[in-house]
C-alpha cells in the first residue's frame, strides 16, 4: 500500500512544506501598542511553525490537517481527510492588546487626576 500527502482541497500531490518566519504585521501592532520587546513577543508568535502550500491552487495547510490518498495492493484509491484544532493564538494576542489598552487607559487617567 503507497500512501502520499495531498492537498485536501485539489487533491494534488504537488505540495510544498515551508517553515514560517517573523509576522512583520503583528510585531509592528505589538511595537506601537507595547513598546519594542512586545513586538518581538508578538512577531515571533507562530514562528517556526510548519505550513504546507499546494503549488496547484495555492492552498495552505498545517501538518496533520491535510488529507492523504492511499492505493491499495488491488489499484484502489482511499482519500482520507485529517483534521486539526485550530490555534487560538490570535484570541491571545487581541485580548492581551485589549488588556493593555485598558491598563493604559486607566494610567493616563490616573496621571491626569490631581486628587492622587
């Protein structure tokens, strides 16, 4: 039996697996928003992390959540389709955002109140 990784959406075997690098995006919202040791935390979040691209229709996909065709010894072919939970990074990172901008909401007013 010939099992082969293929892209659960075209089915096709022509596939790329790269790793993913910094998120310039969420480290520059991190930077403005918390100064620049939170934006390195924020951009470095999901470094290093696997991505699977289809060269075919351009799909991506992490390890384990792709589908794989199996032939069996007879020429029959099986498609099975694998799921993976979802990251909740992203929930992470706004609500740690929000948290912040509370925080300093309540510094500023602070600051600007005499009676302290």
């Amino acid at each position: 039996m010939k099992e082969h990784i293929i892209c659960p959406k075209c089915h096709s075997d022509q596939i790329s697996a790269n790793q993913k690098g910094f998120n310039s995006s969420a480290g520059g919202l991190g930077m403005l928003t918390g100064g620049a040791l939170t934006g390195m935390a924020y951009g470095n979040l999901g470094s290093g992390k696997i991505i699977i691209t289809c060269l075919k229709c351009g799909n991506k996909f992490e390890p384990g959540s792709g589908a794989i065709k199996t032939i069996g010894e007879d020429g029959k072919e099986n498609i099975v389709y694998q799921t993976k939970p979802k990251s909740n990074a992203k929930v992470v990172i706004i609500v740690s955002l929000l948290i912040f901008l509370v925080l300093f909401i309540l510094f500023c007013y602070w600051v600007i109140t005499p009676s302290h």
